[in-house]
C-alpha cells in the first residue's frame, strides 16, 4: 500500500487559515474471497433474482447447492481533494469548516457494478462529504458585557 498527500496551507486575515490538500491512495493484492455461486454477483442471463437456490448458476448446471469461493488478490484505490477553512478563538468565536471531494475505486463485488474483473466506485463512496462546527461564547455572565446585574445576572448565575 502507497499513500501521498500535497497540502499547501495559508494564514488569511480574521484569524482564519485555509488549507487546500490532495491525498491518495492505492493498494495491491488484498486477500479476498469470492463466491461465484451466488445470482446476485454473477451477471449469468439465466440467473434470476428471488428464485433461491434455484437461480444460481452451479445449481442450474451441476445441482450444487453449496456456497463456492474462490480467493482474489485485489486492489482499491482512493483520491481526493480536501479544503479546510479554520478560524482560531478570537473574540469569542472559533469556526472549523472542512470540504472533501473523493472516489474510492476497487475491484470487489462492493463496487457499483457486482462484477470482481470490472473496477468500480465503490458503494459506499462518498463523493461530497461536508463538516462544520463552531464554538461561540455567549455575552453574558460574570465577567461579560451582558446581564452583569439585576433579575438578568441572577437566571444566569444560578449554577454559581
């Protein structure tokens, strides 16, 4: 297994820093096992979908009712491009927001094709992934600009 990643990160004013990145990654000869007897995975004209056993092909032509494997040594591989746009605590704010752009390709009945020969984006892949968060402290309380007296300071201070 390989993995590379290029970032180039700059401070910006208000606080923030942005940071733009494009990582990877490829793998080789990943131990599997496949089943072959199975309608789902194969793409066999007579195969056809709900029948049970009686839709899968060694059953269909030899009568096996067993599962039948066969290891595959395969591989995936993953890129992406990634953006975080992060703001420091300052005034009572911190802000971190990041942006992934990526495809995860591997050779697998998990790929969207069902077929191990064939490479594919995986199922699962996640092409647009999206966080924030954010810390805000409030104006109010001992000590802050807000609510330092009268009914205001007493609902706020009632823990203290």
């Amino acid at each position: 297994m390989e993995s590379w990643n290029l970032a180039v990160q700059r401070s910006l004013p208000f606080s923030l820093a942005l940071d733009v990145s494009y990582v990877g990654n490829h793998a080789l000869f990943i131990s599997n096992s496949n089943v072959i007897n199975n309608g789902t995975v194969n793409l066999n004209a007579a195969t056809v979908a709900g029948s049970g056993t009686a839709g899968e092909p060694e059953y269909q032509a030899f009568g096996r009712t067993a599962n039948t494997t066969y290891p595959s040594l395969q591989g995936s591989h993953y890129e992406a491009l990634q953006m975080k746009l992060n703001r420091k605590f300052t005034n009572g704010f911190q802000m971190n927001t990041s942006y992934a752009f990526g495809k995860a390709i591997d050779y697998s009945p998990y790929n969207a094709l069902g077929i191990i020969v064939k490479p594919g984006v995986i199922k699962y892949n996640r092409k647009n992934i999206f966080t924030y968060s954010a810390t805000y402290e409030l104006p109010f309380g001992a000590g802050k600009k807000m609510f330092t007296s009268g009914p205001g300071k007493w609902v706020l201070a009632a823990g203290r």
